[in-house]
C-alpha cells in the first residue's frame, strides 16, 4: 500500500522552490535566499492545512 504526501506539503514545497527560484533569477542580489523561501513554504502550507480548499 502506497501512502501519500498530504497536499499541504506539496504546496509548502512547490511555493519554496519558486519562491528560490523567484529570488535567484529575478531578485535584486542575483542569489538564493533560503531563509525567506522556508517562511514562506511554511506559511503556505499551515494556511492551506487551516483551511483546506472545499471540494
């Protein structure tokens, strides 16, 4: 039986890499910022794990 990664995490992650992504090509210092881009997965992903989209 396979488990699967709850949709919080995947949101926390995919929000993460963008936003290093984000912060290396476009940013102003040219340069990964790991500190913002941890707050902001995490922030993304406890929102979504307080309120989960209805289906």
């Amino acid at each position: 039986m396979t488990k699967k990664i709850p949709q919080f995490i995947w949101i926390g992650l995919a929000t993460a890499a963008g936003t290093l992504l984000y912060t290396r090509f476009l940013g102003a210092e040219q340069q990964f910022d790991w500190g913002r881009a941890i707050v902001v997965g995490l922030v993304c992903a406890l929102g979504n794990f307080i309120w989960p989209t209805k289906k």
